[in-house]
C-alpha cells in the first residue's frame, strides 16, 4: 500500500472499500482483491453481496466510489493515463 493511496467505502458494496488507487479490499478480512480482464480491455473483480456473486468493471467501482461524473467524462471511463487496464 502506497503511503498516499486513500480508501473509501463503496455506497453500492459497502462491505468493500475502494482505493484512489483502484483497489479493492474486503473490509471484513481486509483482504486485496485481484483484479481479472474480462477480454474487451476492461478489468473487473466480484463481490460477494448477500451469498450472491456479482461482477463488477473496476472503473465503474472507483468512479461510483470516488463521485466521478459520468457527465464530466462522457459514457466511456478510462484512466488518465489512456491506459483501459
């Protein structure tokens, strides 16, 4: 962990918290999840919410988490970097 990542909890998954990094972590075994690539460019991790398994992009996750605008940015979010992954 960088000493300037921060983490917030996620208002959709409160069971997981979410880095300004784009991390995610189980806030009951504070476990790091890895990310997996869904095959089209996009990264995604799954969560479990009530004894069901979601999948989730995780630019969605940190954009949800971190109030990014999908109106700032248009209906495709990226890195800052360019860089879909």
């Amino acid at each position: 962990m960088h000493e300037f990542e921060r983490w917030r909890v996620s208002p959709r998954y409160p069971a997981y918290e979410v880095s300004s990094l784009g991390s995610v972590r189980n806030r009951a075994t504070d476990r790091v999840l890895r990310p997996q690539d869904n095959g089209r460019h996009a990264l995604f991790v799954r969560l479990t919410v009530g004894g069901v398994q979601r999948t989730v992009t995780l630019r969605n996750l940190v954009a949800e988490t971190w109030d990014v605008s999908r109106k700032s940015y248009g209906t495709v979010l990226t890195h800052l970097d360019g860089d879909y992954r």
